[in-house]
C-alpha cells in the first residue's frame, strides 16, 4: 500500500512538472522569434527539430487507433511554431553575419554540392511534395473523416442505447461508449482544422527562402560590397540549406499527419497491418514473380533487376505459403491437444448440482409434440401456460426444461419440480382422449383411461369415434391438450415451491420502481425478504393470488409491527385481501356456497390450534369422514368452501389439506359484507 502511494505521488509530480515544462516551452518558442540565437544553440535545437520529428513519424506507426494520440493536433501546431521560430532565427543569423551555424552550412555545401541552383531545384520539389501530396491529401483525408464521424454519431448513440436497453452492456460502459465517440469526432475536428497549420507552413517556407534569397543578396551587395555572383552565392546557399533543414521536418511531420488520419480502420500498428494485409497472400505474390520476370525477359529492357524483383516476390510467396501452413499444423494441434487434456482433466460435476426448477421429460415417442418442424405447438402452449399463471397467481413461473428420456416408455411423460416428480402420464399421440364428466349418454369405442391432471375416468378414441364421443357428452381434447392441462395443474398446485427468495427479490424490485416507499418502509426495517418469502409461499399454497403484491406489502408494513410470525401475517395479509377472496369463490349470482364446522367440533380445534390439547385420532377419523359425506353432496350443485372462525382456519387448513386438497378453507374475516353466504352443510366430529 506504501509503495501503490509513492507511486502515484511521483506520477502526480511528473505530471505537475511536464505542465510547467510545456508552458515554458511555448513561451521560449515566442522568444526565439524576437530575441538572437548564437550559432551553437542554433545547431542544438535544429537537431532537436530533425529528431523530434522523426521520433512522432514512428510514433504515428506504432499506434492502433488515432484517439491513442488525441494530442496531435495540438502537437502539430507547437511543433509548426517551433519550426517558424528557427526560420526567423536562423534568418536573423545568415543576413546578420552570414553564417547560421554548421547543420545550416553542412546543408547547403555538402548536401546539394554547393550549387545553389541545384539546392533551390530540390528545395522546390520538397515544398511541392509536401504541399500537394501530403498535405493537401491529409487535409481532406481529415475533413471528410470529421463529416462523416459527426454524421454517424446519432447512429452510434441509437447503437449504445439498444445495447443498454438490452442489457448487453451496463451504464459505465455506455457511458465509456459515448465518450470515446465524442472524443473521436472533438479529434476529427480538431485534425481538419490543424492540418492547415501544415499547408500554411509550406506556404510560409516558400516565402521566407524567397525573401531571405533577396535580403541576402542586397546586403551582400550593398552593406558588405561583395560582387553580385559572390553575394548571391554565398547567401542562397545558406538560405537554401535552411529550406532544407526546415523542410525536412516538415515533411516528416506532413507524413505523420497523413498516417494519423488514415489509420481508422487499422486493427494492429502501421508495420503489423502491412504484414497481414499485403504479404498476407501468397498467391498474389507468386502471380507478381511470374509478372516481373516475364517483364525482365522482354528484349530492351534490363534484365537483372526484374529478375531480382521476382525472385524476391517468389520467396516472400514461398515463405508466407509455409508461415500459413506452419500456422494451420499448429492450430490442429493445439486443438487435438485441448481436447486430449479436456479428455484427460478431472470432470467438473459442478454443473452436475444444479436442479431445473421445472422439468417435462418424454418418451422419444412424444417428441413430435414438441417439435414444431413436426407440427408440435407444445411449446407455444407452455409459453400460453407460464403467461396463464402469471396472471392467475401473480408469481412467475420459471423456464421449463423438456427433454427426452430414454428411460421412459415411448409415450409416457413425467412433470418434475425441482427434481421431485409431480405427476406422470401416458399419451396415445394419435388418438383423443374422452373424458367422462357425469353427463356421458351413451358408450363409445375407445381405450379405458384415467385423465392425469383431474383423474377421472376417460377413454382413448380414434379420429374416427371423436364426433360420436363429443355427441355422447364426453370432453374431447388432443394429446397436447393433455399435457398442458397436467402441467398447468401441478404449476398452480406447486407454485409455492417455485417461489424463492431470489424471485421474491425480483418481484419487489419490480415494485420499487413504481412504490418505493412500501419498499423502503418494509424491508429490510420491518421484515427480510426471507420472511415476505413465506408469506407469500403461503398464500399461493392455499390457492390464493398475490398479484395484488402492493396490498400484500402494505398489509405487512401494517402488522409487522405486532408479529413477525410467518402464520399470523398470512392471516392479517387474507383480511385485507378479502375482496379479492370473496371474488374468487362467488358464483355469478354473488353467493358463496359454503359448509361450516360444528361448535362442538370448532372449540376442539381452537383448543387444538392453541396448543392446548392435541386432537385424539377418533376426533380427525370421525371429522374426514363427516368432510367426505358433506362435500359428496354439495359438490354436485357447485363449488363449496369449507368456512370457520379466524383463528382455527390456519389450523383447519392444515389438516383438511391431508385429505381435500381442493377444497379452499375460509374464515369469517375474509368475506366481505356485500356477499351472500349460503350454508349447504355442516361438519362434525361426532360418529354417529
């Protein structure tokens, strides 16, 4: 931690340091133009322009992208006022005494021969090289990356939001994302504008060798009485071994510009990129040998460079032809050689822990159903089915894995959940199955069954027998129609096991966006999401929906406060749900059918429920058996209830759950004043 320290202090030094050295660099800049440089450190900082210059050249080769070297811009043009500054001194220096030091001298001597015809000739190539190729080409290179960078920024943005939407990225890189677009559209700008301190250097070269060509000369002439030929001589060639030492730079510095703006679509550096995308094709290569070396046979022509040309084309060829088969050998290898390890590594039974939430598992003979290129439409019933509960129940139901198991008979299925079978069933994929509801007629043809979801008694039939089956009063439905209904069965019935805490955080998130505050207020304060967990497993147990999961959650923030306890809280949360109960169980005339428990036996189970005594076996016998005779005969005239006073109802709940598991139990509380109770029986625990 103490060295992370010191390291970030010495990083926050140099940086403070190079501020100060950059400003005073600028500033030394404007003074070189106005006060006079001896020769020395004239020398001194022209080579300091040649190999600074060539040091950003090969920088502009190394980088990948240009917004790795967004400062060129600004580099460009301190390096453009550093050039402007030599130029006024080294003017001041040649037509003040002549001399300009030994890069100056050495320029105009040894690299044109001393002719200052010869020195102006290249002096002019190198101004228009740089001028009309370079610059001119970097300059629109810039300007039109900038329009097109600004034109595709409303696209990009589109772009990054449907990936925020979507979930492929999070806020911190799409706001990365969007800065990285500004940043290169700000370095696009800033390049077209910048490449005209390039074009205007050029310009300005020109001009300044021109008037330092007739300076010179007049004050040879007139000040120091030299001839004209010696004046002219003497002061060109200085002047033009300035031009030179100036403009290389610039070139080099005009070449730079040129590569930043061209780089962006590169992927690697300048030398890498070359590497891949020109060598990268042997067969172009041996074609340019063969074209080189016929070119070096016609007659006339000299022969030995073509044929050295082709030759090299042919090794270039030669060599990446065997780079890319040693490429392609390495790559199968390295490949045998991961499988042989996966093969060989200890196996990851990690994955082998994890149980699906749900699971439909069938016989190879039922995978037409779920196959839609076969015609199946299971899957779009499953998607119908998770949607039903979601609206039904208010939980959502997870994902459900269908998969074929060999194990099973070829028309069998078996619903799963979390592991645990559920229910099973066997299908006949090409008949109906006809299930008798009580009002059948007549007898039909067919095979005897038992419907899997409701058990009752049904019969397989063909195609053939289905409109005389439907005639005879039997409910035909198709094997699909089958597995759907079972399946929709089990998920209503088992849906508090799906419900996790996991998923109950999900739920609550859900609501936050729109009701912080009962959010805030409930959890974690008043209670975990543990303990919101079980309230609502119970709710759903007992076939109550939670949709409503607002009223749920204020009813918890209500009695929190009182008790904690799982049981009591479903309670309280049933009350204030009582509308929705009454609704649930109301036929259309606004009557709610209902058996009530004896006195008698209701005291025994809220001395029960209360932990005082514990029910004898005679009691619950004799109690079942009265249950089952009630609910025989009310159930014929319609859906029933089984109705007792709120503080036995849990307690009843529990034990009718054992024998009734589709009768709801109700209490008193939970029905509002609006509705019409109609009594159709009376249980009891006398056995008589």
């Amino acid at each position: 931690m103490v060295e992370s320290s010191q390291s970030f202090l010495t990083q926050e030094k140099l940086g403070k340091i190079s501020e100060i050295l950059v400003a005073a660099v600028v500033v030394l800049v404007v003074l070189m133009m106005v006060l006079p440089l001896p020769p020395v450190l004239l020398d001194l900082l022209l080579a300091l322009n040649i190999s600074f210059s060539l040091f950003i050249l090969l920088l502009t080769m190394e980088v990948s992208s240009p917004l790795q070297l967004a400062i060129f811009p600004s580099l460009l043009l301190i390096s453009t006022l550093f050039r402007l500054a030599l130029n006024v001194s080294s003017t001041r220096l040649i037509l003040l005494t002549g001399y300009a030091g030994k890069i100056i001298s050495t320029f105009g001597n040894f690299v044109v021969g001393g002719n200052f015809v010869v020195g102006c000739v290249v002096f002019l190539i190198l101004v228009v090289i740089q001028f009309v190729v370079i610059t001119k080409g970097s300059e629109r290179v810039a300007e039109v990356a900038a329009r097109f960078t600004l034109d595709a920024m409303p696209g990009k943005q589109m772009s990054i939001d449907a990936d925020l939407n979507s979930g492929l990225i999070d806020e911190n890189q799409a706001r990365s994302r969007r800065r990285e677009i500004e940043r290169e559209a700000d370095f696009y700008g800033a390049m077209d504008g910048a490449s005209k301190f390039v074009k205007g250097d050029a310009i300005a070269g020109i001009i300044i060798t021109l008037i330092n060509i007739l300076g010179g000369f007049i004050i040879g002439m007139v000040q120091r009485g030299l001839p004209w030929d010696q004046a002219l001589s003497q002061y060109a060639l200085l002047t033009v071994g300035d031009g030179l030492v100036s403009q290389i730079p610039a070139l080099l510095i005009s070449t730079s510009t040129g590569i930043i703006v061209t780089r962006a679509a590169a992927e690697m550096d300048l030398g890498r990129d070359l590497a891949s995308q020109i060598l990268g094709q042997p067969r172009v290569l041996a074609m340019a040998a063969v074209v080189s070396g016929l070119i070096g046979l016609v007659p006339g022509l000299p022969f030995f460079p073509f044929i050295l040309m082709a030759g090299t084309f042919a090794f270039l060829a030669y060599t990446m032809n065997q780079a890319k088969a040693a490429e392609k050998q390495q790559v199968q290898t390295s490949k045998q050689e991961e499988e042989l390890a996966a093969t060989r590594k200890p196996e990851n039974v990690l994955n082998l822990l994890q149980v699906d939430p749900v699971e439909l598992e069938i016989g190879y003979g039922l995978i037409p159903l779920v196959d839609p290129q076969q015609g199946g439409d299971l899957l779009d019933r499953i998607t119908l089915i998770r949607r039903q509960c979601a609206l039904e129940l208010g939980a959502v139901i997870p994902a459900i894995r269908i998969r074929d198991n060999m194990q099973l008979a070829p028309n069998s299925y078996q619903l799963k959940i979390k592991g645990v079978r559920r229910g099973a069933g066997e299908l006949e994929p090409n008949r109906y199955l006809a299930m008798d509801a009580g009002a059948v007629g007549e007898a039909v043809p067919g095979k005897e069954t038992i419907e899997p979801a409701f058990g009752l008694p049904a019969l397989w039939v063909d195609e053939e027998h289905r409109e005389q089956a439907e005639l005879a009063g039997y409910t035909v439905v198709d094997p699909p129609s089958v597995v759907a209904t079972h399946l929709t069965e089990v998920l209503k019935s088992r849906a508090w096991e799906l419900l996790g805490r996991q998923e109950v955080q999900s739920m609550l998130d859900n609501v936050k966006t729109d009701y912080p505050v009962v959010i805030e207020e409930l959890i974690p304060n008043l209670l975990t999401v543990g303990e919101v967990q079980k309230v609502l497993a119970n709710l759903l147990r007992e076939g109550v929906s939670i949709r409503n999961l607002v009223t749920i959650l204020e009813a918890l923030a209500d009695e929190a406060r009182e008790s904690r306890d799982p049981n009591f809280l479903t309670a309280k949360v049933r009350e204030k749900l009582a509308p929705q109960i009454t609704a649930q169980f109301q036929d259309p005339g606004g009557t709610i059918r209902a058996l009530v428990v004896e006195p008698g036996a209701q005291e025994q189970l809220e001395a029960a429920a209360g932990g005082e005594v514990a029910l004898p076996p005679e009691f619950l016998g004799s109690f079942y058996q009265n249950l089952e005779v009630e609910l025989g005969r009310a159930l014929p005239g319609g859906e029933v209830v089984l109705l007792a006073s709120g503080s036995v109802r849990p307690y009843l709940a529990r034990i009718v759950q054992r024998v009734a598991s589709k009768v709801p139990v109700l209490s008193y509380n939970e029905i509002t004043d609006e509705a019409q109770v109609l009594s159709v029986g009376m249980v009891s625990a006398d056995a008589s």
